[in-house]
C-alpha cells in the first residue's frame, strides 16, 4: 500500500512537471505593428497642424458654437456613450479587484433534530457522558449559531491576473477615444446642417427674387400681347417658370422645416427657432488650412487610437490566455465564532475556530479547452491588428481626398463667382434688349434660367466648402476634456 502511495505520488507531480513544461514552450504572437505612413500629405503641405486647436477656435461662427455647446450637454446618442466609457471603468475596476483577496463576512444560525436511531443521534446520545462538562453536552434539537470571517486569494505568481487587468485597462482608454470619437462626430454633424439651413436660406432668397423678376416678365408680355407685339406663347412660358418655381420655393421650405427638426434633434430638444449667419457672411468665412504631418493622424485622431488600445488590450488577452497553461496557487481561509449555544457563542477562545490552507492546481485534462481559448486570443490579436493598419490607413486617405477636394472647390468658388456676375449682366442686358424690342422673350427666359442655375450652384459649392472643412475637423481634430464643460484643450 505505501508503495503505491509513493507511486501515485510520483506520477501527480510528473504530471504537474509536464503541465508546466508545456505551459513554458507556448510561443507568443509578436507581430509587426509599424504602421508606416508618407512624410507629407501632399507636396507643399506645411508642418503645423489643427489637430491642437480647439473647435472653438476651428469654426468662427457664434451661432454655431452655442449650438454646438447645447449638443454636448444635450445630445442623447453622445450622452449614452458617454455611460459606455462608465461602464468600461466599472469593467477595469473588476479586473483591478482580482489581484486582491475575495473576503466575505458570513453569519448563520440554524436547528435540527436528529432521529433517535440514527447514527447522529446515537452518537450525540453516548458523547453526552456524566463526566463531561453540562455546558457542553450536545442539545437536542441540534442548534448551530455561525459567524466568521473567510479569505480566498490567488497568487499572481506568472502576471496572468495582471495581465487581464491591463487588457481591461486598455478596452476602458479604448471606450474613452470611443467618447471622444462621438464627441468629434456630433460637432461634424451639428456644423453640417447648420451650413445646411444657411444655405437653404440663401436658396429660399433667390428663388423669391427669380419669382418676382418672372412676374415682371410675365406682367410685361402680358401687356405686350395685348397691344399685339407678342404671342400668348411668350405669356404661357413666363407663367409656368413662375409656376416652377414657386414649386422649387415650397420645396425648399420644406427642406428648411425639415432641417431645422433635424438640428433640434442633435440639439436634444423639441422644434424651435434656429438662428443663423447670412449666406454672405458665412461664405467670406476662412478655415485654418495648415493639416500636419500624416505621423500626426496617429496621435489625434479618436478612432486611430481606439484601434491601437484594441491591439493592446488583444496583447494581454495572448499573455494571460498562454499563462492559463501554468499552476496557479490559491491561498484560503477563515475564522469566526461557532457553538450550539447562544450563551457560549462568543466565548473566547473556547467558541473561537479558524482554518488556513493553501493549493497548487494544474491543468492536465483541460489542454485542448486551453490551447482552443489561446488559439482564439491570438486570431483575436491578428484581427486586431489588422484592424489598425485598416484604420490608420483609411484616417490618412480621407484627409488626402478632403485636401485635394478644399484645393479644388476654392477655385471653383472663385469661377463660380465670376460666371455668377456675368449671368446677372445677361439679365440686365436681356431684359434691356426685350424692352425696346431687340431681343425675343426666349432670350430674357433663357438668361433668367442660366442665372438661376448658376446661382443656385453657387450656393451648393459654398456650402459645401464650409461642410467640407466642417468634415475635415472630423477627420483631424481630438478633442479632449469633459462633454459636460463645453470647452476643448
């Protein structure tokens, strides 16, 4: 018998012996995290970057900036992302609280009767001698009055709970570029349509007036035809380009309705009067150009750095899930006061018990479970990583295809002028001509379409220049103190 008590002694600790062995050889995953962008953006890109201004300073318009102080406070969607980054540290704090002994406090009372022909009953029946103490004959019924103290720790011996700590602590900065992202989007979102209303506003302008000078015309032919200079065809064709366009002006209005629900929405509140800057102010409004150095994109941008906490935290997930391979020790006890007697339940140190013991577990039979879990963190580190290269990437050609989009549309607002002013000259001259009977009424109907679509494209065009920029701060900037204060770093 003591033989194979030795034997079997042997084997369990060739087993341990082999466990740990096994654990030891898993190699870990060290992949080629360089994500190697160009030096410049563009040729003549200068080195100073927006990304360290605040958008305060970023969009000049007042309105705007109280709009988009009220969407920080307000705004439901970024305020839920806001509790997401609670939720991550209250995650973290888990992870912190495993490296830490699990202590409970217990207190229990209970009463039992044991049957007289039983063998708890026999047995309380003859310890119950004469030359034993009465007060610590055993009752019957059975009381048991329990209150102690217990412990249960693991030793972090190979780093396995501190590295499941580091990837809360990282998932938890990840939730926190997650906020900042929200928090960049929503400025992006409140500039685009309140550029949007500004200028639908200016397309509700032109439209009222290209329906006042139709009218006119309309009037004038009208006259014309009846002194018999004209054709009731000239009279019909100004009469449905009014008609057109009084369509086109209750579009707008609706898009105008429309967009200003839309605003109080990202607002967080019901329909109100939105005010804004004139079409004209907001088209002398410049924008700081100066983007950075692409390196920059890499610390600045929200969704880059997410990215990067995620192949972080991916890393320790490796780490831990291979040191799951190792024997971990625990370490448990408690002490307390237990009796079946209310008068002698805090007696010390009669009542007074404790226990301490302490564990080394191997895993031998879980080895597939384990390498399968292993197997998944390291697929799960190598989509992380590829989802940073993925994203980095993508960060660095949306500012590309944003720069080369603000080089261009600044000269073709500068065109779009000037066609804009030689139109309206057409006008004038067209409806000079028509007066004194030089020119027909196609020509003033013909000068008075060009106009108006060369009106309305510049308004799109500078719009869209203001959202453009608008876009490019999301793409650039990172904004960094609390969504509750309004202000930025």
């Amino acid at each position: 018998m003591k033989m194979m008590k030795t034997k079997l002694k042997y084997v369990l600790i060739a087993a341990m012996g082999l466990s740990v062995m096994g654990g030891c050889k898993a190699p870990s995953l060290t992949p080629d995290e360089a994500v190697r962008l160009p030096e410049m953006y563009t040729e003549d890109t200068d080195t100073v970057t927006v990304a360290t201004l605040s958008w305060k300073a970023f969009f000049p318009d007042d309105y705007l900036k109280a709009y988009i102080d009220t969407a920080l406070l307000r705004n439901p969607s970024f305020l839920q992302a806001v509790e997401q980054v609670s939720i991550a540290r209250a995650q973290l704090r888990v992870g912190k609280g495993a490296l830490l002994p699990e202590v409970s406090l217990g207190l229990a009372g209970g009463i039992q009767r044991f049957g007289e022909y039983t063998m708890d009953g026999v047995g309380n029946s003859t310890t119950n001698t004469p030359d034993l103490a009465k007060d610590k004959h055993i009752p019957d019924p059975y009381k048991d009055l329990n209150l102690g103290l217990n412990f249960s720790w693991e030793a972090d011996i190979w780093g396995k709970l501190t590295d499941r700590k580091r990837a809360a602590a990282a998932r938890w900065m990840k939730s926190v570029e997650a906020q900042e992202l929200a928090r960049t989007m929503l400025i992006s979102e409140v500039a685009l349509q309140y550029y949007n209303l500004v200028g639908l506003d200016k397309k509700r302008s032109v439209l009222k007036g290209a329906i006042n000078k139709t009218r006119e015309s309309y009037l004038l032919t009208n006259e014309l035809m009846k002194e018999g200079e004209v054709s009731r065809l000239s009279v019909d064709q100004f009469r449905s380009r009014r008609l057109k366009l009084e369509e086109m002006l209750l579009d707008t209005e609706q898009q105008i309705a429309e967009a200003e629900r839309a605003m109080a929405l990202l607002l967080g509140k019901l329909p109100f009067e939105i005010r804004r800057s004139t079409f004209e102010e907001v088209s002398e409004y410049s924008f700081p150009a100066d983007v950075g150095i692409p390196a920059q994109l890499l610390r600045n941008r929200p969704d880059v750095r997410a990215a990067e906490f995620e192949l972080l935290a991916s890393k320790s997930d490796v780490s831990a899930a291979r040191k799951a391979f190792f024997p971990s020790l625990v370490i448990g006890g408690g002490g307390g006061f237990n009796a079946f007697s209310l008068e002698k339940w805090f007696s010390s140190p009669a009542s007074l018990v404790y226990n301490l013991a302490a564990g080394i577990t191997a895993p031998v039979f879980r080895r597939n479970e384990l390498r399968s879990l292993w197997q998944e963190a390291k697929s799960r580190q190598r989509i992380a990583l590829l989802g940073y290269h993925d994203t980095a990437l993508r960060a660095y050609q949306e500012v590309v295809n944003l720069m080369t989009a603000s080089e261009q549309m600044n000269q073709r607002k500068a065109l779009k002028k000037e066609e804009s002013r030689i139109h309206h000259r057409s006008i004038y001259n067209a409806n000079e001509l028509f007066k004194t009977g030089f020119a027909g009424y196609l020509d003033v109907l013909s000068a008075d379409e060009r106009y108006l679509d060369c009106e309305l494209e510049r308004i799109e065009l500078n719009i869209a220049y203001c959202q453009l920029h608008a876009m490019l701060y999301r793409c650039l900037l990172y904004t960094s103190p609390s969504p509750r204060d309004g202000a930025t770093s």
